[in-house]
C-alpha cells in the first residue's frame, strides 16, 4: 500500500461521498467545522484553499491533495473578496 493508504486504513472511515465541482470565473464555497477528516484532489486548474484560524491560505494546482482534519471551517475559492456560498446547500445531500 501507499502512505496515503495506510493512513486511511489506520483512520478506520465509515463512510464517505465523492463530488466533482467545475467551477470558472470568481467562485467560492465554504465548509462548515465539522466532525471527521476531508480529503480534496484537485484534478485540474487551481484554487485557493482558507482554513479558520490559519493566517496562510494555500494555492492548490492540478495534481494536489489535502487532508483536513476536523473541527475548522474552510473554503475553497478562487478569490478571497469572493462571498462564499454554502457547500452544504450547493451540493444535493448523500445518501
């Protein structure tokens, strides 16, 4: 196995959702603080990724990862003067 592989095999998920954004011009989507770890890839372009409480943001490109742990609201953007909308009510609910 990889790192990344054995790390989630240690973290035991019980259960997880994939979505795919496509997203162009000025956008930006936040998450609230939540319970569990999020994984991100960015499989092509670039964002900008702003966690609460970190005064850095990070440039994502084509090919990145992120692994998230929880308790910190964040967004994605492609500009920081952007409103933020909801993630949770961009994306139609998992089942």
């Amino acid at each position: 196995m990889d790192a990344l592989s054995d790390v989630l095999t240690l973290l035991k998920p019980v259960s997880y959702a994939f979505r795919g954004l496509d997203a162009g011009e000025r956008w930006a989507l936040s998450y609230p603080a939540g319970t569990g770890i999020k994984c991100y890839a960015v499989y092509s372009g670039a964002c900008w990724l702003r966690v609460q409480g970190v005064d850095t943001a990070m440039y994502l490109r084509a090919g990145d990862f992120v692994l998230l742990a929880q308790g910190r609201a964040f967004r994605f953007d492609s500009q920081a003067d952007v409103p933020a909308i909801d993630a949770e009510n961009f994306f139609p609910k998992c089942r």
